[in-house]
C-alpha cells in the first residue's frame, strides 16, 4: 500500500505546456480553439492538447482492493445486479505517452478506479461492513485512441477526507517493467456542496472537509479536479492524462 502523500513528477501548467509543445513546434489547442501555432509543415510533431501533461502522483489509501472487475458500469454490485443509490456520473477519459516532447494516445493501459458510495462506504473493507462487496469498483484497458469510460456516481464523503475518487493506471514502462501511476480526482467546493444537497446525499448532511482543508488535496489536488457538466439525469467529466512512461520514481509499484 502506497501512503506518500507528496505527489510525484512533473506538473505542467498552461503556461509551461505552452512553453514545453512551442518548443517542440507543435500546435496547442484546447477545447477546438488554437492557443499556439507553430507547425506549418506536413511533416510537423503530432498535434497535442493542452491536458496531455504529468500530473501528481497521490496517495493509494488504504481501500484498494485489485477486485479484477473488466467492466465500465462500476455502479453494479454483482452479487445482486443492482445498482447504488446515487446521481450518474459518466467518466471519459484519455491516457496519453509524453515522449520526447510530444504526444500519442496509450492503447491497452488498465484504468481503475475505486470510490466510496453515497454515504462514504467503500465495498470489500470488513471494517466498513462491506466483506465480499464488490459495488463502485473496476477497471478498463484503454482503446488505441487512449480513451476508456466509465459509468459511476458522485461519491460521498467521510470524516477527515474531501470528496474524491481513487484512480490507477498500470501499463509497461520504457523499460520494460510494470508502470503504475495512482492518484485521486476531485470536484470543487461549490460543486460538492449544492449535489449533497440532493437524495441521497443530504441524508448524510455537508461534508465535513473541503479541499482546502484536506491534507492530500493540497498536495496538487487541484490539478486532479474535475469539471463535470449535466447530462441527462446526472453528469459527465472528461479527463486527460499524460504519463512519461520513463519516469521510474512515478512508475514504481505502489
């Protein structure tokens, strides 16, 4: 179990990827618009969007449980077939290789993500009541786009921690051994303050810790957040990450 809660690797911010992709004459867009344009020969580095760069590397916690779950509805508790309570949140997300300054999408990398459930219960943790569980956990190989989704719900919390969700990423390293990137995503304040308003949430009441006052939030957890937006009954984030598959410090197993 991984409990070093410093984050590991580079952390790349808008300027600095400006800085980084220019360098290497490639042209910068983000959200369809162009930010940078240097790249004006058909031989030009591959395109990259602002999101492809490191992010820190945070704690594992103690809830992990490697369950071998391959399924994109994480909802499901299989001893039932039911799924939580909870609000529909629908995760998109794009791993990326950093190599040599430039980008290209990570096929067949194992994304997995464990949370808590509406009321800040983690399945499988027999302190938790929960032995044998298996609800809100899974895992997908990315696509050759890089691209794997997953269908979950907005978590609760629990006391002493801001909402979160725990994800890894496991893939082979440039040297030819496991790679293992783990760290956690967040919503802000004001997003998890009007959704626990809502059932079933605020039968629980407000959360008792908000970023700024959780002690791994503030070790690069805003480079972890989530924007998620409405979509239909519940809500949908895009997230992209870029790992440099080089780096062994971050790729060490947790």
């Amino acid at each position: 179990m991984h409990d070093d809660d410093e984050p590991v690797g580079r952390i790349l911010g808008r300027r600095q990827a400006l800085i980084l992709l220019g360098a290497a004459g490639a042209t910068l867009t983000a959200a369809g618009s162009t930010m940078a344009s240097a790249a004006t020969t058909s031989d030009a580095p591959e395109v990259c969007t602002l999101d492809c760069v490191a992010k820190p590397e945070q704690m594992e916690g103690p809830y992990f449980v490697d369950e071998k779950l391959n399924r994109s509805d994480i909802r499901i508790e299989p001893s039932t077939g039911q799924a939580v309570a909870g609000t529909v949140l629908t995760l998109n997300f794009t791993v990326q290789q950093i190599r040599q300054q430039q980008c290209s999408p990570l096929p067949n990398a194992m994304v997995d993500l464990w949370q808590c459930d509406a009321f800040g219960v983690y399945s499988d943790i027999p302190s938790q009541g929960s032995s044998g569980r298996k609800f809100l956990r899974g895992y997908q190989l990315t696509n050759p786009e890089g691209k794997a989704q997953f269908v979950t719900i907005l978590p609760g919390w629990y006391q002493g921690r801001t909402i979160h969700i725990h994800i890894k990423i496991r893939t082979t390293g440039t040297n030819g051994r496991p790679y293992e990137f783990t760290s956690q995503l967040y919503f802000t304040d004001q997003f998890n303050a009007a959704y626990l308003r809502t059932e079933p949430y605020r039968r629980k009441g407000p959360a008792d810790t908000t970023n700024g006052q959780d002690f791994i939030y503030r070790n690069g957890g805003a480079q972890m957040t989530l924007r998620p937006t409405a979509s239909g009954n519940g809500y949908s984030a895009d997230f992209a990450i870029g790992l440099d598959l080089s780096n062994t410090q971050v790729g060490r197993p947790d």
